[in-house]
C-alpha cells in the first residue's frame, strides 16, 4: 500500500493543529487575569480558585453524566434489541418504520427540541430529568441502531447456525456466541450516544428545568453574559482529564503489550 | 472506531458513573427555585443565601418571554421566584402564574422605595416588589468615532456605518426609533408605526452586532466602536475601557424596572418568602446592586451604598439627562394590544433578517 | 439465516418510540403552525394560514437565501478540507491511524460551545490574530474578521469538520487497492484514475458527509449567534427568536420549511446513493 508523502502528512498535522487552536486558546485564556474580552492582561490562577471554591458547575456537570449515561443505556437495549432482529428479517413496514426512526438524526436539532418543548408543555410533562432523558434517548437511538445493525450485517451467519447446530439453545447462542461479537458496536454506539448527549445544547435548552440545570446549557448561560473565565477553566480541566485518560490507556496498552511479549518468549 | 477509543471511553463511563453514584445524594437542604436573566442575582449573593442552609437552583432564561413561556408551561409552578422587567407583568398577571403577595409574610415591605411602586403593570402592588432599574444608554469610542454622539438621532449617521452593537429586544430598539422621530415609545397609532419601520430598517447598514446579552464584549474589543446598552453593560464598558463616552440622548431616556414575583404555584412557598425578605434586606439589596450596576430600589440600602456607586452617573443619569435639557421625561415600554405588538414583532424581525 | 417474516418483538419498543416520540410531536408541531398567536397564552386554537403567507411574503426570501448559502459553502469547504484528510488518514499506519482517529474525536467530549468561543478569541479585533499581524505591521488597522457571515462559516466548518471526515475514512479504508492500482497498472493517470475509480467508489461516504454537515448547518443557531453579527442569521436563529419571543406558531411555521429542506436534501441522497441509511456514521 501506498504511503503517504511527508505533504500529506503535513497536510494531516496542520489541518489537526488548526482543529486544536481554538482548543487551546480556552485554554490560555483560562489563566488570562481580564474577567471579559479578547485582550491578555496578566497570569492568574484565580478562575480555577473560584470554579473550585463556588462549585457553580458541580451540578450541572454531574445532571449531565448522569443523562448520557441514562440516555446511552436506554438506546443501548432498545437499539441493540431492534438491530438484532432488523437485520435478519424483512415485514412490509419496515421501511417505513425505520425511517421514522432514524429521522432524529437526520432532521435539524432544532425542529426535535422545539416540538419536544410543545409536546412535553401539552401533556403537562415538565422539569426534572424525565423530559430530557426522553428527549436524549430519541436521538441516541439511531446511532446504536445503525452501528450494531452494521456488526451483525457484517456477522458470518454460519457460526450462529453451527452453535445452533451444536445443539446450542437460541439463548445460549445468543450469549455465548452473538453478543461477544456485538458487543464492542454496542459499546461504541453507547458512547457515541453519550458523547452527542453531553454536548447537545439545542435541543436540551427547550427542555431546561429548575432541579436539572445542564452543563451545555449552564454553559450557554454564562456565555450569554461574557463573562467565562471560570468556564474556560472548566473546559481546560475536562480537556485535561480526557488527556490523561488517554495518556493511561496508551501507557496501559504498551505495558501489556510488553508483558504479552515476554509471556510469549518464554 | 479502533479498539483503544473504546476502551479509553469505556474508562470515562465507569468513571462517571461513580461520580454520578457519589452526588446522587445532596442532603436535606431546603431548595428554592429561581427563575431570571444569568447573573442578574449576583453569585456572591447565592453563596451567601446558600450559606444558611438553603440550595439555590437558579435557571437562567434570556428574555422576558421566555421566562413566561417557562411559567406558563409549569402552570404557576415548579418555579418559586421569578424576576423579570416591567412589559411582561400584566401577561404574568393575567395569565395566573404569578401569586398575590402576603404582605404579612414579607419581613422588610417598608423598605420598598415607594418611587418605583404603582406603575402601570400593577398599579396596587399585589403581585411585584421592584428589584432593580436602569436607563440604557448609549456609549462610544471617540478614538473611532470622529463626532458627538447627543441622541439617538446620530446612530443613524454614516459616518458609523457598521460600527454599531445594539440590544436585542423588540420593543426598546423600535422604542428608540419612535423617540428619535420624538413620538412616543409607546405609540399605537399605525401610520407612525409604519414610518418607524422605514426609518428602523434604515438603520441597519450601521449595525455590525444586535446581542442583547453580552454587547459590551464587543465594545471592549474593539469590535464595535458605538452601542446602545443596558446600564450594568454600559458600566462594565467603562470600567475596562475608561476612554469611552457615556451619552444621555437628548431624546429622552427609556426606563426599566425589573421586579421579584412569586410562581402562583410555587412548590417551596416558605423559602420563596425567605429568600425574597433575604434580597429585601438592605444591606443585600445595596450589595446587589453594587455588584451588577443597576439602581437600587430599596430605602434600607441607601445606608449600604457607596457615596461612589450614588455619584455615578453611568447608574444615576444627571439632572441634564432629565426635562428640560432633555425633549421627553424618561419612559417605560408598555404592553400593548396583540395587533400593536405583531406590529412591532414583524419591523424587528425584519430588521434581523435584512 | 432465512429471513423470517413475521412482525419481530423486539422491534417493537423502538417502533413505538419512534411513534411516540418523534411522529407525534412532529405532528402536534405542524398542526401547531396553522394556529394564531396570542401574547397572553402563546397561541390560541384558531385556524389561520397567515404564518406561512408571512414566511413568503417577502421579508424573509433573503435569509433563506442566505441560510442555503451559508450551509452550502460550509459543506462544500467540509468535503475539500476533509476529504483529502480521510484519503491521507486512511493510508497511515494502523497506529498512527489510531492516534490521529483518537485526535479527531477527542473534541468531540469537550464543549462545542467554548470550542466556538475560542475561535472568537482569535478572530476579534484585538484577538490574536490580529494582534499578531499589527505586531508583524502586515497590517496598519485591525481586520474586521469577526461578527461577519465569513466567521460564522468559518465556525461551522470546524465544528462540523470530523462529521465528513469520519464518513469519508469509513468509505477510504474499505477503498479496494488493487482496483485503484489495477487501473494505474492499465496506464491510467493519477488524475485519471482518481476520477474514474476512487471517487465513484467512495461516492457514498461523501455524500453521507455531505448530509451529516449540511442538515446540520441549517438548524444549528448557536454558531451565527455567536459569530455571526447583524448580518448573517439565519434560519435557525429566526425560529429560536421566535420562541425565545413566544411566537410558537410562527417558528413552527418556519420549522415546517425547514424541515422541508432537510427531506428534501436527504431524498436527494438517497435518489444518489441508492442508499437509506447514512455511510459511516459511526
């Protein structure tokens, strides 16, 4: 295979660069000692002080895991439980079902969060985590859907049917055969489900209540006021502890492999 | 996607998911709910508060009718307290979310200035208690601005062309139209309400910004060398950018008050009232109004205030912002009828989209 | 596996989520639009058909065109910087394509909102690139770069750039080699093969990238809002004016035609590709 030229290379790390920069002025401007605007006035830790000392953000940030993981958990049964019987069976509605259920991901946010607002309004359904969970499984759905629905596609056939044949039962080949094969699409639809619900802003922001108060939204809020210094500092600590996830998983996976390596020698 | 990104993720789930177990739990605190523009209560107001024993759970809305609309669809509940401006009372009123005040609950009604009581949207007090008020203004940059600024009259001025942030609202930028052609802010009469259309949608080749949030922002970077803005925003500007000019338009000012209401409904009733007699507390009050430069509404806070916060005129406009000097006495937008308002609703939405 | 017919369980809880809670409020939301507002109580149950005749009554044919341009250009500059990023990325090493794939994705958990208010940082008056191109004196006065249409593309662009990278991979990895270089071996040029074999193969990834940015772009108000200034809102800015000013029937109206828009585009999509669902999404 072809590899690519040291341009190409180059192309690859200055558009990541670009994708970064603005990530990484957040993250300057975190210690910039203005409370508002563009202009750096001097060092400060004080923003971290009082993110830390207010907990402003404490709440909305646990609300919002606290909704990902709901909202990712739900699409992960119904999802992974509609792939699994979509992909191997055909019914005159199917098209027509389908579609409507993959339509979250594919109309504007704006149009779900805003007929989710008027709906929820008119059966008295308001406030709380109920709504928004609601709202956040509708469009993690699809992902799950999609992905694990592209897994079993891609499945052998055979190797269900000579469990089966082994004199497996349908749920034992289900477990012991099917899902290790699916589970990573599943995993990864959940987390592609959890990523889009931890960052959505349109759509929760119709949904907003007094006791379930967002980051995003909390965000928006802060930004509306143009003061975020404290935000900013918010981000850079988020950003930091993916950072240093990634950095464990990639010394782990190192380590194991060295240690793999060793075992295999001897 | 590749195996370490899932695994990588599967980390940060796990490690949510503990977090998300640790906090579930926040203690018996006694909750109240809070329904405003952000930071119109102070943060160091709210950790105070909180401090005796209560959680407040603030949710910010960006206009007026938002804050409605919320209420509205809670039906006078879920909320406690909601602080919003002068327009949206009587809709507030009429549409029952908003609760009668006792008065007998109210620990400091004495110290409500009665100079801001009685107006228009509820001429008896039965339901609102003034918070703040402000003039919004206009301010600029006489390095990028090479003449005076007196009135409305002059944003509309070439020599500004695309230099102009405004307020995002409705009802003050037509508002400022109609004093500019000195009519009232007010106006219901369609054939002065179809020249201000002309003359607002005239106005926008000047406007490079319409954010009725953070305005100021664009002004301290030299993004905007004019604007017109609320007076905490106008305040803000000049205390970064101490070069800029404050303008009292000649025209006349418009007035705002923003008052503390009670959800009809409210689920923490007592807290409602202690937090409201927490604000009405004259050293609070005159804490408040220092922190986000508005004025202050209370008689108690007079002994709290600042001989330099009372002599500045970004908040107390001077005598030569008032009548004489000035064409009209200050205004208050008003609600007007459902056609009127539609009237008002279509110039500006047009004026957006030009 | 025979393809069973019968109507399968476990679809049904997803088929009723769908019926539930995407056609029924979509539904309630479009009779919602044929209703008149009222300033009191949002909206009253009269019908009238006077919000779409405001849509097309004139006031609001620039905007529209606008909003179109905006997306267009947006996905048009998605595809010509993403594109040739998939096609380098998928060529790497399998561990350098890990790191780079962990690289794009990694934004994604931060917040596209403070991602959106690092760019108005760069691009404000004295923001660092101006500051730095006064410092250099390639310039005399600061450019006017933000609170234009240009920044709010801009914006759009790096946030909705990995939802056409990731399409586009998924198609360029699956890319079969030896036909590209089976058609080389027959004496095609570079070009020549590029435009004859490559690009029809992964045809479908980009359309879906094209989807997945341009549907998107339509609705998304927070960008314009942000970046954008007095001249560049758009569709989405106006519906979430509309609410944030109680005209629910209106911005229903309004959703309508944008919702219009997004079938359309997807209708397209699929008349091209030949496909129901989208390439790559995950």
């Amino acid at each position: 295979m072809e590899k690519p030229s040291v341009w190409g290379k180059l192309y690859l790390a200055l558009i990541l660069f670009l994708l970064y920069l603005p990530i990484l002025v957040v993250a300057a401007y975190s210690f910039n000692a203005a409370s508002s605007g563009a202009q750096w006035t001097g060092f400060t830790l004080s923003w971290y002080k009082k993110l830390l000392e207010e907990g402003k953000y404490t709440q909305p940030l646990l609300h919002s895991i606290e909704l990902g993981l709901l909202s990712a958990f739900l699409a992960g049964v119904i999802g992974t439980a509609a792939a699994l019987s979509a992909a191997t069976r055909a019914f005159k509605t199917k098209g027509v079902f389908e579609s409507l259920s993959m339509l979250p991901i594919m109309i504007p946010e704006i149009i779900l969060g805003i007929s989710f607002m008027s709906m929820f309004a008119l059966v008295g359904l308001r406030g709380g985590m109920l709504p928004l969970v609601l709202a956040h499984t509708t469009f993690c759905i699809p992902y799950v859907y999609i992905i694990v629905k592209g897994r079993i596609r891609d499945l052998d056939p055979s190797v269900i049917e000579a469990a089966r044949t082994l004199g497996a039962t349908k749920i034992r080949a289900f477990l012991t055969v099917t899902l290790p094969i699916i589970l990573p699409a599943v995993l990864s639809g959940c987390l592609l489900s959890f990523a889009m619900s931890f960052d959505d802003v349109i759509i929760s922001s119709y949904l907003r209540g007094p006791t379930s108060e967002l980051l995003p939204t909390k965000i928006y809020a802060a930004l509306k006021l143009g003061v975020t210094p404290d935000v900013n500092a918010l981000f850079t600590l988020i950003l930091g502890v993916m950072l240093l996830l990634v950095a464990t998983m990639a010394v782990t996976l190192q380590i194991r492999k060295i240690l793999q390596r060793k075992v295999d020698a001897q | 996607m590749k195996l370490p990104i899932r695994k990588l993720l599967s980390l940060c789930l796990l490690f949510s998911m503990t977090a998300a177990l640790l906090t579930g739990c926040s203690g018996g605190k006694k909750q109240v709910n809070v329904l405003t523009y952000e930071g119109y209560i102070p943060d160091e107001i709210i950790a105070d508060y909180e401090a005796r024993g209560y959680q407040v759970n603030y949710t910010a809305a960006q206009t007026n009718e938002q804050m409605l609309d919320l209420l509205q669809a809670a039906k006078g509940g879920t909320y406690d307290i909601v602080i919003c401006d002068d327009y949206i009372i009587p809709s507030m009123i009429e549409s029952q979310v908003a609760a009668q005040l006792d008065y007998g609950r109210l620990s400091h009604a004495e110290n409500i200035d009665p100079h801001y009581q009685s107006q228009f949207y509820d001429e008896e007090n039965l339901y609102s208690i003034p918070y703040l008020a402000g003039f919004p203004l206009i301010v600029y940059d006489p390095a990028q601005v090479d003449f005076e600024i007196k009135g409305y009259a002059d944003l509309w001025d070439s020599r500004l062309k695309n230099k102009l942030v405004i307020l995002d609202q409705y009802r003050v930028i037509p508002g400022i139209t109609l004093l500019s052609m000195g009519q009232s802010m007010n106006t219901t009469d369609q054939a002065v309400l179809a020249q201000c259309r002309e003359k607002l949608l005239q106005l926008k080749p000047n406007v490079k910004l319409i954010d009725g949030s953070t305005p100021h922002v664009a002004l301290i970077n030299g993004d905007a060398a004019a604007g017109f803005v609320f007076t905490s925003q106008a305040m803000e500007v000049v205390k970064q950018r101490p070069d800029f000019k404050v303008v009292y338009p000649e025209e006349g000012l418009g007035f705002g008050v923003s008052c503390l209401m009670i959800a009809a409904n409210a689920p923490h009733m007592d807290a409602a009232y202690d937090f409201v007699n927490y604000l009405l507390d004259g050293e609070v009050s005159a804490k408040v109004s220092e922190l986000i430069n508005y004025i202050n509404c209370n008689t108690a806070a007079e002994a709290y205030l600042s001989a330099e916060f009372k002599a500045n005129p970004v908040v107390y406009p001077p005598d030569s912002a008032f009548p004489p000097a000035a064409k009209r006495a200050p205004e208050i937008i008003q609600t007007v009828d459902n056609e009127t308002n539609q009237i008002y609703d279509e110039m500006w939405t047009a004026f957006k989209n030009q | 596996m025979k393809q069973e017919k019968s109507f399968p369980k476990f679809l049904l809880p997803m088929y009723l989520w769908a019926v539930l809670l995407v056609a029924l409020p979509l539904g309630y939301f479009i009779f919602l639009s044929f209703l008149k507002q009222d300033m009191t109580y949002g909206f009253t149950l009269s019908f009238t058909l006077d919000n779409y005749k405001r849509i097309f009554s004139g006031d609001y044919q620039d905007m529209m065109l606008r909003s179109v341009a905006i997306s267009g250009l947006t996905t048009l500059l998605c595809f010509t910087v993403g594109y040739p990023f998939s096609y380098i990325m998928s060529r790497l090493s399998g561990r350098a394509r890990s790191v780079v794939m962990l690289l794009i994705v990694i934004p994604f958990y931060t917040n596209s909102l403070l991602r959106t208010t690092g760019i108005i940082t760069l691009l404000s008056s004295n923001g660092l690139i101006n500051t730095l191109l006064t410092h250099w004196g390639w310039i005399k006065e600061p450019l006017s770069l933000l609170y234009t249409p240009g920044a709010t593309v801009v914006g759009m662009v790096y946030s909705l750039l990995p939802f056409m990278i990731l399409p586009c991979y998924s198609v360029c990895q699956k890319l079969d080699r030896q036909t590209v270089e089976a058609a080389r071996d027959l004496g095609a040029s570079r070009v020549r093969s590029f435009f004859t074999v490559t690009l029809p193969l992964t045809l479908p990834g980009i359309l879906s990238g094209c989807v997945l940015t341009f549907v998107p772009t339509i609705g998304m108000f927070f960008i314009s809002d942000l970046l954008g200034g007095a001249r560049s809102s758009m569709l989405g800015n106006i519906i979430n004016q509309q609410i944030n000013g109680r005209n629910l029937p209106f911005a229903a109206a309004l959703s309508v035609v944008m919702l219009a828009m997004a079938l359309l585009f997807i209708g397209i999509y699929r008349a091209f590709s030949g496909k129901s669902e989208l390439e790559g999404i995950a």
